[in-house]
C-alpha cells in the first residue's frame, strides 16, 4: 500500500494543481512542499488534513478513501 506522500502527490497530479500553487495555499515554500511529497519530510496529521480540504475532501480518511477507490484501482487493473 502506498505511504500517504505518495498518495497525495497522485491525487494532486490528477486533480491538475502544481506543488508550487499547493505550497502557497498551505503557506509553505515550493521546495518544503516537495520534500513531503518525496517523503523526505514527515506529514503531521495537521498537515495531511490541510492538504486533505486544499483537494476538497472533508478529511484526510476521505483523501485516502478517494485514492483506493480511483487511483489505486486504476493502477492494479493496468497490471
């Protein structure tokens, strides 16, 4: 199963929204951004909720309910 990172670096790619414009709405700079999507740097469960709602989600469960059941799924029915 992939790690939270992962999930939401796909769920922003499909959604179309750069990490630059993402960092901005959660007042961070572009490059702190992409050390948590790199897993370089640890999500806190306040951030994960932050990145959660900036997507629309009522939540972070919600986030990854949506990446199991679109984005996960697409991916094992490819193999």
């Amino acid at each position: 199963m992939p790690e939270l990172h992962e999930k939401i670096r796909a769920i922003r790619m499909m959604k179309g929204i750069k990490q630059s414009e993402l960092a901005e709405l959660l007042g961070m700079k572009q490059q702190s951004f992409s050390k948590i999507e790199n897993g370089k740097t640890a999500i806190t469960c306040e951030m994960a909720e932050k990145i959660a709602k900036h997507f629309g989600f009522l939540g972070r469960l919600e986030m990854t309910q949506f990446y199991e059941a679109h984005i996960l799924r697409l991916t094992v029915s490819r193999v």
